[in-house]
C-alpha cells in the first residue's frame, strides 16, 4: 500500500514528512488491528448483570466499556452471535462533547470508495498523529470492505505526483471525500453532501475526533 501511494524517500525534508505519514499510517492500522487481539483478554469479563463488575468496567449509555492498561477503551461489537474486541482511544465518557452530523454514517457506509484527505500545508502539521486518525477510521472502513485511498487537498511543496489531489469538488453519491484538519474552532465531524470534514482543535483532539466517527460507523452511537 505504501508503495502505491508514496514514491521511495528521497532527501528532501518534505517528502520525508510525506512518507513518514504514509509508514505511520500503515503501521497505525496494523496496531490497532494487534489491539483487537489483544482486548480479547477481557472477553471473559462479561459477567451477568447479577455477577460483580470488574474495577475496569464502565458503563456509558446502554455500552460497556473496559479500561485497558494502554488508557484505551475496550469494548464488543456482536455480529452473527460473535462478540468482537474492539478498542477506541476516545473515552466514551467524553464522547458526546463532539458533535456529528447524523447523516455521515449512511453516506460512508453506502460509498464505493472514500478518499481520506489532508492538507500537507497546513501549519502546525503533526504527520504522525494525522496518521493515527487516519488509522482510527480506516480500520473500521475495512471492515465493510470500502476501499480508502490517501490524498492531499493541494500540493505538497515540492510536488509529489505519485499523491493524488482531492478536494470537497471531487465528492458523488458513490465516493465520499474525507477531509481531516486540525485547525477547527470546535471538535466535529460535519458534512456537505459527499465531502464530510472530521475536525479537531489541535493534533490530539482530532485523534479523538476520528474516534467518534469510527464508534459510529460500528453502532455506538454516543
């Protein structure tokens, strides 16, 4: 995938940070894939209502969660009688302090295809933790098998050509474009049409913003 989206690193201090972002991205989704793994461990916690809670379980809404040892959040999605580990970096108990359009949900999971989009620009850029957000959405895209392509909304200085550009103009009824940026007055996942902008006030709140979106697209709707 890497390959495919990024020419090999050259010298240039840009296009490190380019492909910096790409290996980050890559190795973000292969960890938060382990971390499924590794929240079975509290598969066995799911006790009856009548049975003592263990000190990590809380309660958010009508969802249980689990407080990992990584300060992550676990908890199970059911699908075809099967509980599922899955694990969020938001804790839910804060989730409703962002806000979400609630037309997102549908307009992703009925894409053909959705690019996630950043601005290589824009000041104050955290390549790595943009990865991690992207990270955060893509692994539950792949559940539904959409295909999620990398992309800048402008050119990177120097020009890379092997990175396509898109932008809001570039969203149909079939192909969402995903614009990330953490340059927003307010942590929120908002749409226009096709072209859905996941914001955070800074690098960190746009990780938990990601978060959200993600806990969405799964059904935990908070």
């Amino acid at each position: 995938m890497a390959d495919e989206f990024i020419q090999p690193l050259q010298t240039n201090v840009q296009k490190k940070k380019t492909k910096l972002w790409v290996k980050l991205l890559v190795g973000a989704i292969i960890l938060f894939m382990v971390t499924w793994v590794i929240a079975i461990a509290f598969q066995d916690t799911g006790t009856s209502s009548t049975e003592k809670k263990p000190k990590n379980y809380i309660q958010v809404g009508n969802y249980e969660f689990y407080i990992l040892e990584d300060n992550t959040f676990g908890t199970f999605l059911t699908a075809s009688n099967q509980k599922i580990p899955i694990a969020f970096r938001l804790d839910p108990r804060q989730a409703s302090n962002i806000s979400i359009d609630s037309s997102v949900v549908t307009k992703i999971l009925t894409a053909s295809k959705t690019y996630i989009v950043f601005n290589p620009n824009e000041p104050r850029l955290n390549p790595a933790k943009f990865a991690v957000a992207s990270a955060e959405i893509s692994r539950i895209m792949g559940i539904y098998g959409i295909p999620i392509i990398a992309a800048y909304s402008e050119d990177s200085n120097p020009v890379n050509p092997a990175v396509p550009i898109k932008t809001c103009n570039d969203a149909t009824n079939t192909t969402v474009v995903l614009v990330l940026t953490a340059q927003s007055m307010s942590n929120a996942i908002t749409s226009d049409g096709n072209c859905i902008t996941v914001a955070g006030k800074n690098s960190d709140d746009l990780i938990l913003t990601a978060d959200k979106l993600g806990m969405h697209l799964v059904g935990i709707r908070l």
